[in-house]
C-alpha cells in the first residue's frame, strides 16, 4: 500500500516570495506596485535583531524604509511616527517634521482617530523652544525607543534571504535527483526543462500532425518561429499577425493580448515575419512597404517604418547584434534599417526585379540577395558595393538561354565535408533543382525533385543542423534531401494547392508549412506527435468576437484543424503576384492594437 500526502501552499506566501525577491534586487517600484494590487505586505525582514538595534538607536531612515515593507497595527505605527516627528523636532528639522506630520498615512489617521493626541504633537512641533520632559512626558528617549522596538518585534517576521531562489534551487536538485531533469544541463526554470535536450536528433518528418484552416477568404502569407521555439507566428493576407501552439494547432491564448482579442495587424497584408536572435522582438513586413516591430510578449508595437520601401516587403532578416533590419522588397532594392534611429540606413541596389530573399552571411560582413531576375548578389554590408554578381545555372533539361527566378538565396549551416569559415548557400531556383553553391558562384552540389512537370520549387529551408534541406515544389510537395548524400530520402503531401512557403523549428523535428488554400500545417515525425494532445477533431471558433466559446464540429476528420473567420477578399497568389490593391475590415478581429514606441529613439545605431 502506498499512501499520498500532499502539501498546499497560501497564495499569499508567493506573493511574499516575489516581494522579497524584488526588495532584494532593488524593484522599489514593482515591489510597491506588487504590494497596491495583491494587498499582500512582506512583513518579514532578514534580520530582527538589525532592525530593533536601528530603532533602538534612532536610525529612522533605515526604520522607516524597513517599515514601508511591514503590515504593523495602526497604533503601533502611530506611536512610532509621533516618536520619529517630536525627536525630529528636537533637532529642529521642523520642515522634515511638518512634512511627516501631514502627508504621512499613520499621521493622518491618527489625526481622525485621536485629534487631541495629533494636535499635541503638532503644537509641539510649531514651538521655538523645544521641551524635552514635556513632549516625552517625563520618559526618555531611549525608554521609549526601546518600548517601540518591543511593539514592533511582535508584529514582525524573520524570513532567511533569497528564499525563491533557495526554493528554486532545491526543486532543481530534487528533480536531478529523480531523474526528472539531467544534471549538469542549463535549466529553463520557467518551463522546467534542459535546454540541452530540447535539441532532437534530426530527423525528416513522415506525417502532418496539426493543420490550421485559415477559411475560404484568408490564408497565411509568411510563417517563421522564433529562435528559442517557443512561438510559432503567422503573416496574413487580412493583415493579422497571429501566434500559435504547433503543438496544438491553437492560438496562444496565455498571451493576454490574443486572449482578450487584441491582435498584431498591419491595414494590408503581411508577407514577411522575422524574430530577433532573442526571441523577444518581432518584426513584420506588409504589401504596402510599412514594418513595424513588435514585443512578442505584450503585442505592443516598439517601432514603425511607414515607408520602409516603396513597394511590398518580401523578406525581412536581423543583423546578429539585433540593432539593424534588412529588408528585401517587390522595388527591386534591400535595405538596412536601424532599430534605435527608426531610419532607413542603407539601400542595396542592382537587381532589375524582385528582390525574393536577403541574408547576412555569418560574420555579419557580406549580404545575399535573391531575385525574381534570375541572379544572387553578394554586397559589401558597410559600403554597399557588389561584390559578386552569380547567375546559378539551370538544370541539364532546361533552356540555357532563359532566365530562371530565383526564389530563395539561404546560407547553409554547418555542412560535413566543407570548411566550417567558407560561406555557402543554398539557392532555390524556379525549377526543379535546388543548389548549394559558395559565393563565388561555384555549383558545389545539387537536390533534384525528379519531376519535370509540376516539380519546380517555390520555396525551401534546411534544418537546424544542416542535415537535412527540404523543398515545397508546384505539386504542393515537400521533398526531403539528405545534405550529405544529395539523395531524395522523403515525400510529403503539405497542401492541396498554391503552396507558399515552409518554415522549419528550431530544435525540433517540426515544419510549418502554409498554403493559398488557406491551410497551415505542422509537420513532424512519429516522435515529435507525441508533444501535444491528441485532439482528432476539427475546432471551430465563434465569429462573434465577443464570444469566444469553442465547440466541436460535427463530423470532425482524423486532422486537426482551427479555422479562422476572415472577411477579407484574398490576394493574388504567387510571390511574383502578391501586388494587387486590397481592402480589409478590422471589425470582426477586435482593431488595430495600440502602438507605443517604447524603444529608445535617441541612441544611434551600429553600421
């Protein structure tokens, strides 16, 4: 037989935790703050014995910032600040003494619950001559003193210091010690888990776990998840900046700003996402040329470029120190754009089209462009000069004398077999072969998809590690190559038409994958399945925004699937195509939520 004991624990003793946490790490303000709304007080100190020494001494500075902390009795408190005004008194800081006298809190109520005792101290405090044996009443001040600290001390706590953290501390031990967590592995403490073993052994994915259904007047533009995986984000073609568990397939509804209807949203549609290196800042790139910067957390917007270009933003990418943007758009440029100035930098110029794709390489020195006229170019970042201009070849089968889109220009991880400080990249042309090439232009290995019709790629990524390069093609596809052997290892179905993009996580075996029919689909392998609950059903959220009950529908599929109410027109699909004019309502989505530029616009950037 076994038997089960279980402990409970006061929300107000959390509460204390944090308190004293903040009091310690000097968070004045968020302490006081805390304390207003939770009507909790701290009421402990770390030492008492310190504190009725300060009292005993007259240190009311320290005694009084102490007690600023304590939940003491309203008499007490009385007693104490009348004591401190009349020895202030004493020493003639009158000005000091009036001031504690009528805009302190204890004062005041002791002005409504004694009037004869406050107007005694007050005539005291406004006497040219200070009488010591009549304001003490013949006690002196160290016996009255000491009779304060002994009122205080049976009103006080003793808590040893840095107790959350202690708590925290232990928990994690015990957890080791169990097996629950691996020892020495950094933790993250808020989701309880190694962050070393978060990273999986990669491996393609075999199967489509969750799909979102955007309905019939919306679909995903752009998805990209953030750096620690902890977000998956969604651009759309109504304007919507959406944040999703691909675990689920459900909107985050534990960010208060979704959960209360308040989303990220642009007036036209997003065609560009991108998140900063720390996973704190988003940035989002619209059909009308307009970026803004968004705190994931709070879905504030930290920053806008109205005009960042004159036409659409195709691709966004962060500087590796998260101070500047880099920018692709349908005006044929790429631009740097500074976070703290909130001013356009640079502009890179020589593509005759569509600038499709814009990325750093690693040491942040070179840039790589892609475009819809059938050239990579690589810049010099600090002075925008050409470095390279590279035509990637077209397949054997295909006219040499045409010009070929190129889709993707990516650089490639860490690949075996090449030196880890040469650049390369992988290109994605609009045909049936993806290249990895370096940046002089030299074809070093080739992915074909194998299919002459229908077969040609729209978009591709690699995983973490580089193992592994996946590319979408026209037959709405995903073809799995294996970096290493350049073999064709998978298919998998990712839509039923219009495929746009996908989107690979960070640590894990998952790819985002989205489409013009309105679908997002989370792909993973067997293993990966097992993350999130298995719902089996297709949920259906209320067009009512006020209501946001979720029922089940009848009839539901094996897939999983969330759709979204839209009401606006869709736009043109194709990357080439994604130009025409569009007007949207907000109504039905809660508005524009609020924007307030938070960062500092005072600071210069980093070229």
């Amino acid at each position: 037989m076994s038997s089960t004991t279980s402990a409970t624990v006061d929300s107000a003793d959390i509460v204390r935790l944090i308190l004293q946490f903040c009091k310690e790490n000097s968070l004045f303000r968020t302490l006081q703050c805390l304390q207003e709304e939770s009507r909790v007080s701290l009421n402990a100190v770390d030492s008492l014995d310190a504190l009725l020494s300060d009292v005993n001494k007259g240190h009311w500075d320290t005694v009084l910032q102490a007690v600023s902390y304590l939940s003491l009795p309203p008499n007490v408190l009385q007693d104490l600040y009348s004591q401190v005004v009349l020895e202030l008194a004493e020493l003639r800081e009158v000005e000091t003494a009036h001031h504690l006298l009528r805009e302190t809190a204890p004062m005041n109520a002791l002005k409504q619950a004694n009037p004869e005792r406050y107007l005694r101290v007050e005539a005291l405090v406004k006497k040219h001559h200070f009488d010591a044996s009549e304001a003490y009443e013949g006690m002196s001040k160290e016996k009255i003193r000491g009779n304060l600290a002994q009122s205080i001390s049976k009103h006080v706590q003793v808590a040893p210091p840095s107790r959350l953290l202690a708590l925290v501390g232990q928990a994690m031990k015990w957890q080791q010690h169990v097996g629950l967590l691996p020892k020495n592995a950094r933790i993250d403490v808020f989701r309880g888990v190694a962050k070393d073993a978060e990273v999986e052994a990669e491996m393609c994915p075999t199967m489509v776990a969750r799909t979102v259904k955007f309905g019939s007047k919306s679909h995903p533009e752009c998805v990209t998840f953030s750096p620690d995986g902890q977000f998956c984000v969604s651009g759309s073609v109504d304007g919507m900046v959406e944040v999703w568990d691909h675990q689920t397939g459900t909107l985050r509804k534990d960010l208060q700003y979704q959960d209360e209807g308040s989303f990220m949203m642009h007036d036209k549609a997003v065609i560009a996402v991108a998140f900063n290196k720390e996973s704190e800042l988003l940035a989002t790139g619209s059909q009308d040329g307009q970026i803004k910067v968004w705190r994931i957390a709070t879905g504030q917007c930290a920053r806008r470029y109205e005009k960042a270009h004159s036409q659409g933003i195709t691709c966004i990418t962060w500087a590796k120190d998260s101070s500047q943007l880099l920018t692709g758009s349908f005006d044929f440029t790429a631009r740097v754009h500074g976070i703290k100035s909130g001013k356009t930098l640079k502009e890179f110029r020589g593509h005759k089209s569509y600038v499709n794709s814009a990325v750093y390489t690693k040491d942040n020195a070179r840039i790589v462009t892609a475009s819809s006229d059938s050239h990579v170019i690589v810049y010099d970042a600090k002075t925008t000069e050409i470095i390279n201009t590279i035509t990637p070849p077209p397949p054997s089968h295909c006219s040499s004398i045409m010009d070929y889109s190129v889709n993707a220009a990516i650089m490639a991880p860490k690949i075996p077999g090449y030196s880890e400080h040469e650049d390369l990249i992988f290109v994605c042309t609009r045909t049936n072969t993806i290249l990895l090439m370096n940046l002089a232009g030299q074809v070093l290995k080739s992915f074909c998809s194998g299919k002459r019709d229908k077969g040609d790629f729209v978009a591709m990524t690699t995983s973490p590690k580089g193992e592994w390069l996946y590319g979408v093609a026209e037959d709405n596809t995903m073809y799995c190559f294996s970096v290493a052997s350049g073999s064709l290892e998978q298919t998998l179905k990712v839509a039923e038409k219009e495929v746009i993009g996908i989107a690979h996580h960070p640590s894990r075996n998952v790819i985002a994958g989205f489409a013009g029919d309105g679908s997002m689909v989370f792909m993973s392998d067997s293993r990966s399945r097992g993350e999130g609950p298995d719902i089996s059903r297709s949920i259906y959220v209320n067009k009512d925004p006020a209501d946001t009950a979720v029922g089940l529908s009848p009839g539901a599929q094996s897939d999983d699937c969330y759709e979204v109410p839209q009401e606006t027109p869709p736009l043109r699909k194709g990357r080439e195509q994604r130009q025409s004019s569009m007007s949207r309502s907000r109504s039905s989505r809660g508005g524009d939520f609020c924007c307030s530029y938070l960062l500092d616009s005072t600071s210069s950037d980093k070229s």
